[in-house]
C-alpha cells in the first residue's frame, strides 16, 4: 500500500471512530470546533490553522471537505504551546446525578467562554488599597479578572435578580436596576456568570448565591452543573420577615434561599463560627441561679465503663463512682474542682460538676437562619441584605486578607462587611445608581478603594 492510500484509509478510519465515539454518546457535535473556532480560541487566522493541522501539530479528523478538533486534542496543544489559561472544558452532566436542565437559549461552557468579550478597565479613582469598585457589566469584567485573579477569590457572596420581571426604585422613584430576565433567559444570565465564578474561585474557596423560593429549584441543577453536586453543602433557609400574605391563597412566604457550595469540599474554608445561646435558650438549659444572679446547670462527674488502668476508678472523698462507671476525671482535677467550689452535691449525695451559662462557647448554627431585612427607611438600596448575615458569612467562610467578591454589588453590605472583618475585597455593579450608593457608603466607614469603570 502507497503512502497516499495509507493516509486515506488512516482518515477513515478515524471518521468511522469518530461517529461510534458520537453515536455512543461520549462526544457531541457541540465538543467539536471547526477551523474556524479553533482559530479564535488560539486568535490566529483560519489559514495558519489549517496549516497547523495539515503538519500534524494539531490532530483532527476530515469530515466531507472540512475539519473537526475535538477538545481533548485542542488542550494536548494548548498544553504542548504553554497555553494552560486557554484550556477548554466538557461539563460532565453526572456531576447533577444524570438530571439536566434544558432550555432553547442554553449555551455551552466552551460558547460562553468564547463568546464572552473580557474588557479593559478605565481607573477612576486611584488609592493604594487592593479593594475594588467596578462599574460594567459582570460578565466582561470577570472575565477580565481571570486573568489576575483565576483561583485566588476564597469567598463570593451573590444577590443576584431572581427573574421577578420587577423595577426597583428608590425613594425619589428613580430606578435603582431593572430585573426584566425572566423564564430561561434569566437562567442562562446567571449561568454564564457562574462559570466564570467558579473559575475565580481559590480551590478553598465557596460561593453563597442568594435567590428567591420560585426559581431556586432550577437554579440548584445549574449550580450541580458547574460546581458538581458532591460539591453542595448547604441550602440555607434564611426567615427574611415576619409573617405576612394574610390574604394570600396558599401559605404565608417569609423565606427565601442561600445556597452555599465549595469549589473543593475537601479544602473549603470554613471556620465553624459558633452562635451564642439566646435568652430563652439560657434560661432553660441553664435553669439554677446563684445567689450572685450567675446562671447554671450541673453535669455529671462519672461515665459509662470501668477503668482497669489509672485512678479514674479509685475513692475520692470517701466515694467511688457508681457500679459498672467511673469518674470522668482523675483524681486531682476532681478535687481542683471542689477546692474552687465547683462541685454541687444532689439530695442524694452525688457530685455534679457545675457549668455556668456565660461560659458556654456557643452552639453550630443550622441551616435555618433568622436574619429579617431591615425596614425601606433603614436601607440605602432596594435589595441591600441584613448585615449581621453577611458578616457570619465572611467570618465562617474566608480568612483574614482573603479576597471576598459580590459581582451584584448593590448598596456595597458585602464589601462594607469584608472590610470591617479584615478581608480584601471586590464589588462590581452595572447601576450607576448602585455604585454612587456605594461610594457614599463606603465614604461613611472610611473604606479605601479603587474605582474602575468600562
């Protein structure tokens, strides 16, 4: 067999590969690229493509008279060229557990991030601090982000529209921002944007994505999508008001949702803030009262099991732990414990150690919080969220000088509250209106920031 019969049966052969491999399911039509894309994704023209191809720098299959790269081959060259930051991607759809969210509009992760124009910053307001305030649309300056902060954002807290087709106004009428996604449009708005959040993400990094009861059902297949479901950790109920809807038929809505998911389970920061006991909590865990007005409880001094080994089991004061137990302590901390009088004795004679109600070390917040929105006259945006909230959220979920992002800035709540915790951040809002509240907020806690707009 000649060379040249050898390279035709080599083509079909890889055709016929080629259309098992689609037929089969593995690959799509839309994980293939045409000379034409590919081009754009390495920004050179058509003809220096074809050529790459042609000397077999860039495997691809001939189908008819043109060619197709599959995305394995485009990032084996990416990777051979030192172009790492190029790299393309197939979303597994098994990260949802099989389950898909399909709609006419849906774009693919490699059509967004080709599609996606990043944009150049114009510097308004010069500072030496490493804050950030962005005035443009999220998706172009995220996208412009990537790259200097791909993997380097630890936290980012998001308030996005929840697709209510609603104006927002503030109290001389004029409209703060226009929430007129909705349906599927609304769904790819966000979607586009959580992709090149996950990106931004550090690998200990996590997102809390705040949305409303009627779409958060979908929007938790998206985030499986991009995030992977073993990557959800929490969907938090927040109680955002006291009750209301009194004429309403159906149930009264006083709640809405924060989905939290980590970019790596494994290594997300979490800090396990603890929240103290509230006074009803106190008063009936801690029910005895000392005569100094000290509130507190005694627990017991012994635990199941017998000790072979050490003093656990010996007498104490003329005692020795009840049948079958011992005490839970050796025998000198028992008696430091009476000297400092922290030993009670029941009508029946056996000792219980005393714990105070101001000592507790607080108890591990659940995944229903009470964080009730503040009344229009208390707020300076429509939407601006509770500040206490979003403090526990930085204080759980970053560390001191990480970098917290909101790309749905509004009054600026996140980045005040980043700020006042000693972390870095960066806050990003399309509305004018938005970013002069922000300014004027930021203004009132002496914030340092630089200003950029596009």
């Amino acid at each position: 067999m000649n060379l040249s019969k050898f390279n035709d049966f080599v083509y079909i052969i890889e055709k016929i590969y080629l259309y098992i491999f689609i037929y089969k399911g593995n690959i799509s039509m839309k994980e293939l690229y045409t000379l034409k894309e590919l081009s754009d994704i390495l920004n050179i023209s058509w003809q220096s493509t074809r050529k790459k191809i042609v000397n077999n720098e860039i495997n691809a299959v001939k189908i008819g008279k043109s060619y197709r790269v599959s995305i394995l081959e485009i990032n084996k060259y990416l990777k051979k060229m030192g172009l790492n930051n190029k790299e393309i991607k197939i979303i597994d759809n098994s990260n949802t557990k099989n389950c898909v969210l399909n709609y006419a509009n849906k774009k693919t992760y490699n059509e967004i991030k080709m599609n996606i124009s990043p944009t150049n910053f114009k510097l308004e307001k010069s500072s030496i601090s490493n804050n950030l305030l962005i005035q443009g649309d999220n998706l172009s300056i995220m996208k412009k982000l990537l790259d200097t902060h791909k993997d380097k954002i630890d936290l980012i807290y998001i308030d996005p529209p929840f697709g209510t087709g609603q104006d927002f106004s503030l109290y001389d009428n004029d409209t703060a921002y226009r929430d007129k996604l909705i349906k599927s449009d609304f769904l790819e708005f966000l979607r586009e944007r959580l992709f090149i959040i996950y990106e931004l993400l550090s690998e200990k990094g996590s997102l809390y994505l705040h949305i409303d009861k009627h779409i958060s059902h979908y929007v938790k297949i998206i985030l499986d999508e991009i995030f992977g479901y073993k990557n959800f950790i929490n969907e938090i109920t927040r109680i955002k008001c006291n009750p209301k809807n009194f004429d309403r038929k159906g149930y009264g809505n006083n709640t809405d949702s924060i989905f939290y998911y980590a970019k790596n389970r494994d290594k997300q920061i979490f800090n396990n803030i603890t929240t103290p006991l509230e006074e009803n909590e106190k008063n009936k865990l801690y029910d005895k009262i000392l005569e100094n007005g000290r509130r507190y409880t005694t627990h017991p001094l012994h635990a199941p099991g017998v000790t072979k080994c050490g003093d656990t089991g010996l007498e104490w004061r003329g005692m020795l732990p009840p049948k079958g137990r011992h005490w839970r302590y050796t025998i000198d901390v028992l008696e430091n414990l009476y000297q400092n009088n922290l030993i009670e004795f029941s009508k029946t004679g056996v000792p219980r150690k005393i714990v105070f109600a101001d000592e507790h070390k607080g108890k591990k917040k659940q995944d229903i919080w009470e964080y009730k929105d503040k009344g229009k006259s208390y707020i300076t945006y429509p939407t601006e969220k509770n500040h206490d909230m979003l403090s526990y959220i930085i204080q759980n979920s970053s560390n001191r000088n990480s970098i917290v992002m909101d790309c749905f800035g509004g009054s600026g709540s996140t980045a005040i509250n980043a700020h006042l915790n000693g972390r870095k951040f960066i806050t990003i809002d399309q509305s004018k209106i938005a970013i002069n509240t922000m300014k004027e907020n930021f203004k009132k806690y002496g914030i340092e920031y630089r200003l950029y707009s596009i």
